[in-house]
C-alpha cells in the first residue's frame, strides 16, 4: 500500500492561525517547516525571525526486536534495567513488562475492561499509567505490577513521562500539563510550538537528556521539545521505520518511546508493530 505522506511528502501539523506542513526532504533541498494560508488570507503569517529552523535528523536504526504485534501500544518505558508497555482498547488494557530479546510478556497488570489504556511513566519505585477519557491514573509496583491504587486528573490522558520531579501528560493538543508525581495535582502547563506555532496531536512522550520527545498522532515524526519554552528544537524522522513494518491498518501507526539512560538507548515502537527499534541520532 501507497502511503499518503510518501505520494504527497507532506504531513501537515494543526497550528493557530495557519496550519504548519512539515516538507519531507526532496533530492536537492532540505527539509523546512512551511506555513499553510487559510483559505480567507492572501499570504499566510511569517514565521517570527527568531524562531530557530529546528533540524530534521535521520534515525539510524541499531537493533530490531520482537514486539507483540496484537498490542496496541499507547506507552512504553525503560525502568531499572527492564521494559514496560501500556497497551490500549477497551477490555485489551493492560500494563505489562516485557523481555526485550524474546518480546515476550513477563508480567502484566490489568485495567479495569471499561478503561482504554494510555500513557505510562516511571517514578521512584512505581510506574503511572493514564486513561484516555476517564481521568483515572493507575499506580502500580514496578516490580510486581500490582495495583497501588489510583489518583484523578482533569482531561484526556494521552501520553506520560517523568522528568524526576514532575509527571509531564500529553492529551492531544498542543499542551503538556505538568503533575506533582504523587498526588497528579496540576503545577504548570506548557503550548508546544514549532516556528512560533503551536503544535497539536502529541502523544505518547519521553524524557531525554533534559528534553521531551513525543510522537505526533498518525505521523511518522519525533518531537524533541524544550520543557521550558516548549519550542521544538529538532524533528526526528522514523519513516524508514514506517516503510520497513509496511503496517496496512490505518492506526497502527509510530507511537511509543522509551529510553534506558544508563546504556544510552533509545527505542521505538508502534501501535500493533511486530518490530521494536533501538535507535541512533546524529549528535545535534
């Protein structure tokens, strides 16, 4: 199948004001985040001239893994030494942690069948995973993933991480909300912006070396974002990723970063992917 984005290398991220189009790479210009006009203007609005053209970087795939190619991954998380994944769908919720040579599911927690599983995050000795229209945060034991209870916020819960003193939640726009990790009270919120506009559909999220990345909901790009202005200062490019799993589902589309800090690995997956990535980044 013909991938809408390879046909017409386009993928169009909503802004305010004027939509942005993130232009893939053609053979002879590199890659730039380009206004859209509405309809009603006659030129679309100028980039502020201090914005910072965020660079396109190639992801070097390093390693494959097995992944369970039923899970509809919505979270996915390294945490002392081992992977967990928070998978999706009414009555297929679940949190599990999973052996990263074999793919296999070691243990798992499950949620409640009328909960549709989101985010997952690791704090201290626990892991948080989100709901998408409940408002319902499951804690668990990371180490035996049985249920510490649970805590309440306000709005969809989309994506999860920590940056060791905050839960930091996506919910589908452009904002990521900050959470004191032990009672999920709201501290700050933050408008993620690319060129000066903002940026919706962020989802599944991860912290890296003092930045958040997060997918972007049915495209095949990494956000790397700066928690304090919310700017995006590099987009990472997964689509030979995308091409190599050749998904013909609509929705088994990239989502699901995890980063183990202590060996430096960055993985990837996708919702209903039979692969796992271990990526690299050029330096930048």
């Amino acid at each position: 199948m013909r991938l809408r984005w390879l046909v017409i290398p386009t993928v169009a991220l909503a802004a305010t004001g004027a939509a942005l189009t993130l232009r893939a790479p053609g053979p002879s210009a590199p890659a730039q985040a380009t206004p859209t006009p509405p309809a009603a203007a006659s030129a679309p609005p100028a980039a502020s001239p201090d914005v910072a053209e965020p660079p396109l970087l190639a992801a070097r795939i390093v390693a494959r893994f097995p992944h369970d190619a039923q899970a509809f991954t919505e979270g996915l998380v390294w945490h002392d030494g081992a992977l967990y994944e928070s998978v999706g769908l009414e009555g297929r919720s679940d949190v599990r942690r999973v052996a990263l040579a074999s793919g296999k599911v070691t243990q798992r927690g499950v949620i409640p069948p009328a909960q549709f599983g989101e985010g997952l995050a690791a704090y201290e000795d626990r892991l948080v995973s989100l709901t998408w229209h409940d408002g319902v945060a499951h804690l668990w034991s990371a180490r035996t993933l049985k249920s510490l209870g649970t805590a309440r916020y306000n709005g969809e819960g989309w994506g999860l991480t920590s940056d060791g003193r905050s839960l930091i939640r996506s919910d589908g726009s452009a904002t990521l909300t900050f959470h004191d990790p032990v009672t999920l009270a709201e501290q700050r919120r933050l408008t993620v912006t690319l060129r000066g506009r903002s940026v919706t559909q962020l989802n599944e999220l991860e912290w890296v070396d003092g930045q958040v990345l997060a997918n972007v909901w049915h495209t095949p790009f990494l956000l790397r974002i700066n928690p304090a202005s919310g700017a995006v200062t590099a987009i990472i490019d997964l689509r030979p990723l995308v091409v190599e799993v050749a998904a013909t589902n609509p929705e088994a589309v990239a989502n699901g970063i995890a980063w183990d800090a202590t060996k430096r690995r960055l993985f990837v997956t996708g919702k209903l992917w039979p692969t796992l990535f271990e990526i690299a980044l050029p330096t930048n």
